[in-house]
C-alpha cells in the first residue's frame, strides 16, 4: 500500500512551480463555492515523524480564508477522552457545513501506537478498524469530503531529518520521543502502518500516499488531491447515497397497536416498590461507577405520555454528579450544520456515569421525517447509522436502554385537555402538540419501523405501558436494574 507513492512520476521543478500556483487559485475558488454549497471538508494527515506533515499544511492554508478552516494537531487521549467511546474525540472535531478541519495526525496514529505499544489485542484492533471505516463512510454518506495522506519518507530521509531537527535548538521541539522510537523500529512501523492502510482503504476514502522526499513536490501532490477532491463532490453532492442493508442482529418486536394499556399497579404497591428499586438503584450506580460502566437511557414516545415523571422517579436514584439530564430539542444551527449524530456524540457520559436523553437521536426517523427536515434518503440511511452509533457504544462497555413511552390516543386527549385547562400546566401543552396529534397515524407507522428496525439485541427497545404513569415509572426501573445487574455480572468475568 504504501508503496503505492513510487507510481508517481515526479515532475520538473519548473513545472511543480506552476501547477502549484494553478492548485492554489483554484482552492480559493474552491472555499468559496464550498459555503455556498455547504460542502464540509474534512483532511487528516498522518505519515512518519519529521515527514513535513506540518510544513504542507502550512503551505496548504496559506491563502485560504481563517474564518472558515481550522487545524488542530491530536495527541495520544487524556485520560477524560480514555473515558469516552474511541471515536468520541474525532466526531467531535468534524466541521459544519462549508468549512475545512485539518487534523495532524488522527485515528490511525492513535490506532497503531496502540498496536505498537501492545496496548489492544487483535480483536480491539478489528474493532478499531472497522469503527474508523464505519466513521468515515457515514462522513461521506451525509455530504462530507473526507480525504487522507499519508506523508512517506525512506528509513534513511527520516533518520537525516531527525538528526538536522536535533541539532538546530530553534527546531529540536519539533522531534518528540515517539518520532525517535518509531524511526529506531523503522520497519516494523512499516508493517503495522501498511497493514492498517490496506484494511482501511476504500473506494469512497482512498489512501493519499505522498511521496514527501521534496517538501514542494509533497505539497503540489496534496494540493492537487485536494481540489480534484473537491470538484467532485461539488458536482456530486446532491446524488442520492445507497442503502446499506442491516448487518446487526434484531429482535422480535411488536406493533404498538397490539400493546395491552391496561397494567395497572395500586398506590400502596407503587409506594413501596417505587422506594425499594430507587434504594436498588443507587446502590448498582456506585457499583457501575466503580467498575467504569457507563450508562446511557434513551426515552422517547407520545406527547403526555409521561417522560418527565418518569425520568424524575430515576434520577431521584442516582448520585447527582453522576448524572446529566439531556433534554433534546430541535437542532440549533451549528448542530444542523453537522452530521446528524454529531450533537449525541458530544452528549455521551464519561464511564461510571449516567447520560439520560430526553428525546433522541431518533428524531431523524419520526419528526424528522414526518415534518420534512430531512430528505427521504436521509432518514432511510439513518437506521443503519443509528444501528451503528448505538454498537459503538455497545462495544465501548455501555449500557444501553431505549424506553417509549406508550399511550393511547385517548389518554392523550384527556391529558392535553387536562394541561390546556390547568393554569400551572399550560406550559406542557403547545401548539405543535396539538398539530403532531393530527399526524398520530403517521407517527405510529414511522414508530413501528424505528422499533422494528432498531431494536438490536445489544441495544433493544422496551415499551412503557404509560396509561397509568406510576406502573410505567417502575417498570422501567425494573429493566433499568435488570440491564445494570446483568451489566455488572458480565463485567465481573
């Protein structure tokens, strides 16, 4: 793979000169038509110590507007991003919508250093591998140009460099432990390098190797990516994306209309179970705090069903700085400007700790949907990048508990009525309340296909009988105990 660089034909230098004043010119051009069309560029430059990554990037930003680039160079994880899901700190970094982001260094550097180092076994590694190619193949699908170099130098260039770097004191910063290491183990650097760049490189996110010998031939070699790169997805960025099929197993699930709503539970018996699983509860938190489990609850269902109640007979439970509440609303601009997944992946709890979504990533397929703010490729697409997210964290150690909360049309009615006629409740009750209502129908078939197509058996749905709250409310402390204990068992072996 690397050694895909010497099919190259390096030109005179006469000619690099010009070439790369037309790539430049071009890029200008280029960033402007990419705010227009809120094309987001994403570039991650990896490749051996003192290759001159830094120099061509320099070379590369040169004359591009700051409001709308970013560079940032990544180092190994702190220990809060070791606390985080892998690709926490690299979905976080993506750009909105008609801006670049440069990342010196990214998940392959992470991932081969832990190879390297002996840090991950070989089923991490698979893992890791098909996360990154997971990551930037859902990049792609929503409208991302994500392009990748790999800046290689002979064993004998990296080793001059390193020397010359040294013994210059302005210039010595430049050359950390890591570049001495991986020069001193030259060649099996080589191999753990190449094997993850054949194992990640795809037709939609190829491998750049860049031949990085001459600093301006290196620098004509990306700048000349970059805008083919460009150009393309400026003419192709409003195809249609295919479907991927599931490849994640599913549960059985059941049609909301064949769920019995008429469980009920007494209030002396609401009482004393309600204290005896809160009392459960804490205790399995300080457990799963201990053991670095995180734990993540997803609520969505009808308006009135009774979320709220329910959320707060959990947390009540819990150790208040070991949780967060997330009340999720309509994407503000800077979200809607990033992938859809973009503002959950910056939500997720730190391990040891509780993050309890109110409303969630599954607004793609329902209001989403329903109310047009998306295409209909977008949120048939979603489903496997739900399926997807959501096995991430799955493999990372969460728990993971989806509740919706269930009512009927008529319960809903009274409960509306009810709000409306309340003054201290008229703030529960809105418009659109009363607008989503007239979609229930809708609702409930584009529900029907979220739970049937979601309900993973790492990351299943459970239904909250919500005509009465108080039966609702202990059943899912019930499951959310069950999932912890059963968590905390495996965690154990």
């Amino acid at each position: 793979m690397i050694e895909t660089y010497k099919s190259i034909p390096k030109p005179e230098p006469d000619e690099i000169k010009q070439r790369l004043e037309i790539a430049h010119q071009r890029l200008m051009e280029q960033q402007l038509e990419m705010k227009e069309n809120k094309l987001p560029v994403f570039i991650l430059f990896e490749g051996w110590g003192a290759a001159g990554k830094g120099t061509v990037l320099g070379k590369v930003i040169k004359n591009l507007d700051p409001r709308f680039f970013s560079a940032i160079s990544m180092h190994d994880p702190s220990p809060d991003e070791k606390r985080k899901p892998f690709l926490a700190r690299y979905f976080a970094e993506i750009p909105e919508a008609g801006q670049f982001k440069f990342l010196d260094a990214g998940w392959m550097t992470e991932i081969t250093k832990d190879v390297l180092f002996d840090r991950i076994n070989k089923q991490t590694y698979k893992n890791r591998v098909n996360s990154a190619i997971r990551f930037e193949r859902s990049l792609t699908d929503n409208g991302y140009l994500v392009l990748k170099f790999f800046f290689h130098i002979s064993h004998k260039e990296q080793s001059e460099r390193i020397k010359l770097l040294l013994d210059n004191k302005d210039r010595s910063w430049q050359v950390d432990d890591y570049d001495i290491w991986e020069n001193e183990h030259y060649d099996e650097c080589y191999k753990v390098f190449d094997k993850y760049m054949q194992d990640t490189n795809s037709s939609t996110v190829p491998w750049n190797v860049i031949d990085a010998k001459s600093r301006k031939w290196a620098e004509l070699q990306v700048m000349e990516t970059i805008v083919a790169g460009i150009d393309v997805a400026l003419k192709n960025h409003t195809l249609t994306v295919p479907l991927i099929q599931n490849v994640f197993p599913l549960n059985r699930t059941q049609k909301l209309k064949d769920i019995k709503l008429n469980k009920t539970i007494s209030e002396e018996e609401y009482k004393t179970q309600l204290k005896d699983l809160q009392v459960k509860l804490k205790a399995l938190h300080n457990q799963a705090y201990l053991k670095g489990i995180p734990i993540i609850v997803a609520y969505e269902g009808w308006d009135a069903a009774g979320k709220g109640g329910n959320i707060k007979r959990l947390t009540s439970a819990l150790d208040a700085r070991g949780y967060i509440v997330h009340p999720i609303a309509s994407p503000k601009p800077f979200e809607k400007s990033r992938h859809h997944l973009w503002r959950f992946w910056t939500r997720l709890p730190k391990t040891g700790h509780f993050a309890i979504f109110d409303r969630t990533w599954y607004g793609r397929v329902m209001v989403e949907r329903l109310e047009g703010f998306c295409s209909e490729n977008d949120w048939q697409r979603a489903y496997n990048e739900i399926n997807e997210f959501e096995k991430e964290l799955s493999d990372w150690g969460a728990v993971i508990v989806k509740f919706w909360v269930h009512i009927d049309k008529d319960t809903q009615l009274a409960r509306f009525t009810d709000r409306q006629n309340t003054p201290e409740k008229q703030w529960k009750i809105t418009d659109e309340d009363w607008r989503n209502r007239e979609k229930w129908d809708l609702y409930e078939q584009a529900v029907d296909e979220m739970i049937a197509k979601t309900s993973t058996t790492y990351a299943p749905w459970h239904i909250l009988e919500s005509n009465d709250k108080k039966y609702a409310r202990i059943k899912a402390l019930k499951i959310l105990i069950s999932s912890l204990e059963k968590a905390l068992k495996s965690h154990k072996k």
